[in-house]
C-alpha cells in the first residue's frame, strides 16, 4: 500500500534567529489566509487548521499550489516536466533531451528550476542518479535564492515554519540526512550554492516530515512535493478532509460534514492498518502519538484483524502474535526484494506467504489483503490480466468496509477493476466498477478533474 499522503509537522519553538527575522517579515507582508478558516493552536496538537465557516461533503476547503515539486524519473516522457499533465507526443529539452513538456510556454515556465538539473544531468551523464528528496530539496534551495516575500502556498504557514523534529531523529535517520547531503554535493556542487551542513539537515529533516508524494488516479506516484499550507492540518484516523493533485496543485476536499469552529484534520498514513500499526508508524515517522477518536475506540481492528472461520480449533493469543510478526516481517522482506528479485520470484513470496498466514487470517484481515494488493501489481506488471483480476476482487469489498467513506484506496481498486474487466471484455462488470470509482472520485477530485472526464469517457465509450 502506498502512504499516499504526507510526512508531519507539528511546530518548533526553536528556530534559528535570522529564521524567525523571515518568518515574521513574511508574515507582515501576507495580506490573506486560506478563506473560510484559520491557523489556531489546537489543544495537545499544536497549531493547526479549523473551519470558520460551514463544508459540506464534497467541497474544495483550499487549494495550494507547490512551492517546489519534482516529477519522478520514471514518468518522463509521459508527464509534462512543468504541470505534470499526462499527454502523448511531449517535446523534450533540447540541452538534457530527459526533461519532457507540453510546449514552449511550460518549458519556459519549468526553466528557472529545470536549468539547475540540465545542467547537472549534462555534467554527469549516466551517472546522475540523486533520490527523488535530494532532488527537492535541490530546487527549494535554488528558488529561495530569488524569493524576497512569502509565496501563493504560504498564506497561514511559511516553509521555514516546518517541523523537522531534529532532536528526535535517531542514528539511521541522521545516517540517512547525511548521505542526502553527500549527494546533494556530489550532484549539485557545480551548480548551486549551499548553506551550511546545520542548514541542510534542517532543511532535509522539514521535507522528509512534511513533503507529500503527488499520485494519479490509481495511486501511482508521479512526484514528490511541498505544500506548506497544506502541511499545518493535523492528522486523525478518521479524517474530514482528503487531498487530491490537480496537476501540481493540491487540492483539500471535504469528506465529512465540516461545521466552524471544527479542526480541519488531514491522514497522513495509509489507513488499511489496526491501531497498534498506525499509531507505531505515526511515531516513527512523524514523532507523535495519535490520540484521535478512530485509535481510542479501536472500533474496526476487529474487522481488520479477522481470523479464519471453521477452523478446527481456534487459535490462541500467542500463535496470533506471532503471526502478525511473520506478516509484518514479510511485507518489509517484500518491500526491500523489490529492489533485486524478479517478478516470478516476488508473486512466489506473496503466494508462500497468504498460504501462511491463511491459516489462522480470513482472506478479510488487513495483512491478507496488503500481500493480495503486491500480488495483484506483480500480475498487472507481468501482463497477468486474468491473476490481476483474481487478486482485485479478493481486495475491493473487504477494502470497503476497512478504509473510511470516499478513500483514495477504495477508488483506485474500482479503476484498476473497471479497467481489467473492459481489456477482458467483461462490458457489464467493467462499467459498474469505473461508475463505483466516479461515485468517490466526484467527492475526492471534484467533478470538474481531469480523471473524472477521462473515466466517464470510457464508461461512454462502452455504449
């Protein structure tokens, strides 16, 4: 499962001086916040976001544009560079011939960002190979080069203002700051000036805990970004608002009835999971305990946590600990094989594994359903439409009833099962499940997207 949203904020009462110089000097020149709420500090939480007006289901509470955005290597070609759309014959820079885009009027657009990378990217050839981070944090040092004043994405929360939660972080994560600065200096030290080391872990820290990867319409990553006015909503379980990307802009939708007075809450985690797994990835990636109303009534872990019915015995407390241990070892085994084995080799593991833990879990129980989603993107990379399809619809109801109303999850499971069924020439099936996506796409996206058109013309181009 892909975390689709975040990585945290909360706030520092310890900021450089000459950082709270240009905080405050943003802030004198800011003459609006984000219309219909406001910047408070919530209770236990810190700053956050509440409503001063009423939202309804659906509603656009504010969009935010980046204030700096990469798109992932592996979209080139396929994505404009610039506005990240997604179009066939792109033209492609001229100097690199790796950047790709629309027309003339995105590359010159893209240029004062573009040009730090052409140039890198010359310079090393095939070697150039920074992280998708580095590469972030690359263009957010070249535009404050030329910023004088608060950006369209800061109206109630500058970047500088992110938490990078430095006194927390322990020795891998600093291991793993001090090898993004290496290479930053490796892939970069021709070409852009740097701040200090302090800076630069700083800044690191701020956009691995607040940074936000930009996805499609079936989750599949096109980019990383910041979004800082995005980055002040606290998180919940259960939250009222969803964030979908319109191109490069984020856009924050309503998903619960919002009165004013009420906090704005965002997810910053895949939420599949039972509340001893989220409120531990919570804390180590994002330094707090959650306390919302979802991980104190533990009211789904039932559901997701569902053994298997008739067995002959039923099994005891430790033999379902210890299974869970088995599975979570095994989705981090799986996550780390992507890397170096091959796709009959991961299918074997995903396989070997739901046989295991079938034997105590229900084909319902979350850590089922995550190794079934790996299986199901194995099938669909090797062009097992048939497997892919076998795995979807083990997935789609279960998911259903686990992730809360109008979920990213639910959605990108109806498209992915929509579409199979049509290249299948399952017509009836294949409508029903693109209409089920549209139903959460209109509240997520919005009914003027981009993917809402391009969904309901497929389902058009079936009758």
């Amino acid at each position: 499962m892909r975390e689709t949203y975040r990585l945290h904020r909360a706030q520092s009462e310890s900021q450089r001086p000459q950082e709270v110089k240009h905080v405050q000097e943003s802030r004198a020149m800011k003459t609006e916040g984000i219309e219909g709420t406001e910047r408070f500090m919530s209770p236990g939480k810190g700053r956050g976001l509440r409503a001063i007006k009423h939202f309804k289901v659906g509603d656009l509470v504010f969009a935010c544009p980046a204030y700096a955005y990469v798109l992932t290597v592996n979209e080139r070609g396929g994505h404009c560079e610039f506005c990240f759309t997604r179009r066939e014959a792109l033209s492609k820079c001229g100097k690199c011939k790796q950047a790709y885009y629309c027309n003339v009027e995105c590359q010159k657009g893209d240029w004062s960002m573009h040009k730090l990378e052409c140039s890198a990217m010359c310079a090393h050839g095939e070697n150039w190979c920074p992280s998708e981070t580095v590469r972030l944090v690359a263009r957010i040092i070249q535009k404050q080069k030329y910023l004088t004043e608060s950006t369209p994405s800061e109206k109630v929360l500058t970047l500088t203002e992110l938490e990078a939660h430095l006194d927390k972080l322990d020795n891998e994560k600093n291991e793993m700051n001090d090898t993004d600065i290496a290479a930053l200096h490796h892939f970069y030290s021709r070409h852009l000036d740097f701040p200090d080391n302090a800076a630069l872990t700083e800044l690191f820290s701020q956009v691995n805990c607040n940074g936000f990867t930009i996805e499609d319409e079936e989750l599949s990553h096109l980019g990383s970004a910041v979004f800082p006015d995005v980055a002040l909503m606290n998180h919940s379980c259960s939250p009222n608002v969803i964030v979908t990307y319109k191109g490069t802009v984020a856009e924050v939708r309503a998903v619960q009835e919002i009165s004013p007075g009420e906090e704005i809450f965002n997810s910053y985690i895949d939420l599949l999971y039972p509340t001893e797994d989220r409120i531990e990835r919570l804390s180590d990636s994002y330094f707090f305990t959650c306390d919302c109303k979802e991980c104190t009534s533990k009211s789904k872990d039932k559901a997701k946590m569902e053994i298997r019915q008739k067995l002959s015995t039923l099994p005891e407390a430790d033999e379902i600990r210890q299974m869970v241990a088995y599975s979570r070892n095994v989705i981090e085994e799986f996550r780390r094989a992507k890397h170096y084995k091959t796709p009959s080799e991961l299918l074997e593991i995903c396989e070997l594994s739901l046989d295991k833990m079938g034997s105590i879990f229900a084909d319902t129980n979350v850590y089922m359903l995550h190794m079934m989603y790996q299986a199901m993107g194995v099938c669909l990379y090797m062009q097992d439409w048939d497997g892919a399809m076998k795995y979807g619809e083990k997935i789609i109801q279960p998911y259903s009833v686990h992730y809360p109303p109008y979920s990213l999850n639910v959605a990108s499971m109806y498209l992915k099962l929509g579409r199979l069924y049509l290249g299948l020439e399952k017509k009836t099936q294949g409508v029903k499940a693109l209409k089920k996506a549209l139903a959460i796409m209109d509240i997520a996206h919005g009914k003027d997207h981009p993917y809402i058109l391009e969904v309901k013309k497929e389902i058009e181009d079936q009758k």
